[in-house]
C-alpha cells in the first residue's frame, strides 16, 4: 500500500502555508508540544484519525508525529477535506488517504486503508473508524488500547453501541467536556455556520428569518449569532426544557410544521434523521436556503426533495437548487452536509486549539492507562489544564480560593 493517496502533491506548499499560519494561533496545542516534546510519550504508538483535513486538524497530526507516533489519516467527510492539506500532511510525513470531492465507496475505503495500519489509539470524529472495525475488522480489536470522539454525533453511535454491549474497547468523550461543548459546539459552530452560509450565498442576514432545527449547545450558537446579526430567529424542538430555555433566550417557538412556510433560511443541528422532509418542503416560500450543521448528511432528507423537484440548477458553487413543480425554488447548501466545513474553513483556529488539545491529551490518556471497555469522559484535571492554558496564553489571571475559603467550601457548619 502507498504511504498517502492525495489529489496533487503539487499542493504541499500551499496546504504548509495554511498550516503555519494556524499554528501562530493554537497556543494550547503548542503549549502540550513544549511540555511533551522531550519525552515522546508516543513512541512506539500508531495513531489512525478520521477528521476534518483542514489547517488546524494537520497541526494537530503533524504534533502527534512530532511526540513519537506512526499516525495515518483519513478525511471525515468529502467536502470538508482539502487536498492542499492532504498534500502538505504527506509531506510531513503523515500517511494520509484522502481527497475532496471523493464518493462514499471512496471514502470508506480510504477508512479501510488507514485502519490498516493496525493502530493502537484511534481518533475519531463520527465515530466511522470505531464502527468499521466493529463490523469488518474485529481481528484489530486486541491491538487497540483506546479511541477518543469528539462529535455529538459520534457519542450518540458510541453510546448506543456500549448500550447494546458491543463496544469492545474504551473511548474518551471529549464531545462532553466542557472545554469542549461550551466552546467548540456553541461558540465555533455559531461563528462558523454563518461563515459558510455568508461565503457561499453572498447574503445578508439582517431581517430574514431564520429557522434553527435543535436548540443544544450548537443550536444555541447558531441561534445567538443570527440575532446578533439582525436576523428574526424561530427555534423548533422536541424537548421541553430546551424549547423553554430558547423561549427564554429571546426566541419564538413552535413546530417545524408552522415555520416552515415563514422561514427564510432553515440550519439543522439535531443529529437525527428527516427533521426537514416532504411535509415541510411542500409548505415552504420560494428562495429558502437550507443547512445542515449536523456531522451527518441526513437531517435534511434529499430523496423528499429530489422527488418533489421538477429540475435542479447549479448557478454557484456549493449550492444545489431545487425547482419545484409549481415553480419555487429551494436551495440547499453543501448537498446537505457540514455547511461550515463543506462551505467555508471549520471552527475558528482559536476554538479548536482548545478541542485538539483535548484530543492529543485523550489519546495520550488511553495509550498509557489500561482502561476497560466502556465510555468515559475526559478527566476534569485534564479539562480544567487545556483551558488554564488557553487563558495564561492570553494573559489573563484569575482568583484561586485561599485556604480559608478552601476549608470552608468543605464544610456543613456555619
């Protein structure tokens, strides 16, 4: 097998430049390299990654190679690779199988070529790599020490299989730390998403409304972006609590059955399958726009609206519009999948300093703790060091307890 199938090697450069220029701006992960460099605690690891190939993701391969780690890569999703990363990745020396645009046969075997490898870690952002070697690899699952997930998507596959009793390794959670969630899920998605949307349509925001599918961590970002852009923002939910804190944040709810004939612009952030579907696209103006911000290409169901389509037209990159029957026209952004990644760059480079810091540091944890099968979360030691980090990098300081207030924090008794 080659150590890498890129698009172009021609790319490198140009991919080096992308990554240099995040670097400047990852101070966590550069902080991790520093402390960890002397002692290559990955030695003797083999490390396979399914991710986004883009600027930040290769700093954070590149790094694990430079602790001691054999690592090869693979892209998470088609259109969120880019081949100048993959390019340069190869030149640095990571096995990397991948290119932009690939099919889902492609994709899987690229899934297939990385595992491989025979890894001992695994990292993983929808948890494909830990499936495929569930379903079609078993022979690998004495070598592999661990894997960590950092997608909602991801968790909830992980979480079902360890409910069925099928997970046959551990895996680390970083999806549910809160120098996660808090951050990448609500503050990196709400910047990026809309990123995606302004590039590819070139239109504004302000005073169009805009339908919010799923009010967690990453529908609350979304959200509070669009209304600090002007926007009229509905959420639509399936939870009380969740609808109730959106009502509480400012926003109007109700069922996708009534929004959808208001909605100007629709974004999914649910992980679940058909939230927009034949009944909704049937009620919905002509000109909406359509994102999905879920790790899977499913939340928007494609067959109800190809079926309803009399023609689709292509007039901008990254932009499929369906024409109706009666004539309305429906677009739908980055054929349904990642609008932030399929249409602009991923999270902000400061927000995934802080999650690929969690990753290196997960993948350090199962590579040297013997863990039992199951799923855990990351090690608030852990959690709490990465944002520490992130803030003296910044140069903030902050209060710590005295020993009286210490003392006191432990105690029943006035």
């Amino acid at each position: 097998m080659a150590d890498y199938e890129v698009a172009d090697i021609e790319l490198a450069q140009r991919g080096q430049n992308k990554i240099d220029w995040a670097w400047q701006y990852m101070p966590s992960l550069q902080f991790l390299y520093n402390k960890y460099r002397n002692d290559q605690p990955f030695k003797g690891a083999v490390i396979a990654a399914c991710l986004h190939l883009e600027a930040k993701t290769a700093n954070l391969l590149i790094t694990l190679k430079k602790l001691g780690a054999r690592v090869a890569a693979c892209g998470s999703n088609p259109l969120s690779t880019q081949d100048d990363i993959c390019a340069a990745l190869a030149k640095n020396g990571v096995h990397v199988y991948s290119r932009r645009g690939m099919s889902t046969d492609e994709y899987f075997s690229n899934v297939r070529k990385v595992l491989n490898y025979k890894p001992n870690v695994i990292i993983d952002d929808g948890a494909d790599l830990v499936a495929t070697v569930h379903t079609e690899m078993q022979d690998l699952i004495p070598n592999i020490l661990g894997s960590s997930e950092e997608t909602t998507s991801g968790v909830k596959r992980l979480k079902a299989m360890a409910n069925q009793g099928v997970l046959k390794f551990p895996v680390i959670d970083v999806n549910d730390a809160l120098s996660k969630y808090l951050f990448d899920n609500r503050y990196g998605t709400g910047q990026s998403v809309w990123d995606g949307f302004i590039r590819t349509t070139n239109m504004i925001v302000a005073g169009k409304t805009v339908v919010v599918v799923g009010y967690g961590w990453c529908g609350r970002g979304v959200a509070m972006r669009a209304q600090g852009m002007g926007a009229h923002v509905i959420v639509t939910e399936i939870d009380p609590h969740k609808a109730c804190e959106a009502l509480m944040d400012g926003f109007r709810v109700m069922s996708m059955e009534k929004a959808a004939s208001l909605g100007d612009v629709f974004l999914t952030l649910t992980g679940n399958i058909r939230v927009i579907r034949r009944e909704h696209f049937e009620r919905m103006k002509n000109g909406a726009v359509l994102g999905n911000a879920g790790h899977f290409d499913v939340e928007i169901s494609k067959p109800d609206l190809q079926a309803l389509a009399d023609h689709v037209e292509h007039l901008r990159d990254n932009i499929d519009t369906y024409v109706m029957k009666d004539g309305r026209r429906i677009n739908l952004l980055g054929e349904g999948r990642l609008t932030n990644l399929a249409c602009a760059d991923g999270h902000p480079i400061e927000i995934m300093d802080l999650s690929f810091s969690l990753q290196l540091e997960s993948a350090l944890h199962v590579y040297t703790h013997k863990l039992e099968a199951g799923i855990y979360p990351v090690p608030y030691e852990t959690d709490r060091a990465v944002m520490e980090s992130k803030l003296a990098a910044l140069g903030i300081e902050i209060d710590t307890m005295t020993p009286e207030q210490t003392e006191y924090m432990k105690s029943w008794q006035e």
